[in-house]
C-alpha cells in the first residue's frame, strides 16, 4: 500500500516529534537554550526540505524502515 508524501511526513513527524507539532519542538527548545534552539530550527528545515526534495517511494521505504525498527 503506497502512502502520499504528506502522509508519509505526518508519521515521520510523529516518530521524531511524538505529539508535538514540529514549530512547538522548536520553541521548546529554544526556551531551554537558544542555541540548540536554533540547531533545533536548522534541523526542522532539513527535515522540510528533504520532505519536499524525496520520492514517494523514497519516503515510503524510509517511513517502513523506521517504523520496522520501533516497533
């Protein structure tokens, strides 16, 4: 069963983020430090663009990998 990039970014975020919304995670840690706050914003960034950057596919294996591995 083949999951849509949007589909596949929601799990993703749920593994790294649990219940958090990714901009929340941010803050967060940016009211713990701001320096690590604004790696936390940089990595948050990453992740977007690789989003929008990988295949479905690609993003289907990686989704199906990690969750293999949690669970």
């Amino acid at each position: 069963m083949a999951i849509s990039k949007t589909e596949a970014k929601h799990l993703l975020e749920r593994l790294i983020f649990d219940s958090d919304r990714p901009q929340d995670w941010v803050q967060d840690v940016w009211g713990l430090s701001p320096t690590v706050g604004e790696s936390a914003a940089k990595l948050l960034e990453v992740f977007e663009a690789l989003i929008e950057c990988c295949s479905e596919e690609q993003l289907e294996n990686l989704v199906q990998a990690y969750y293999q591995e949690r669970f």
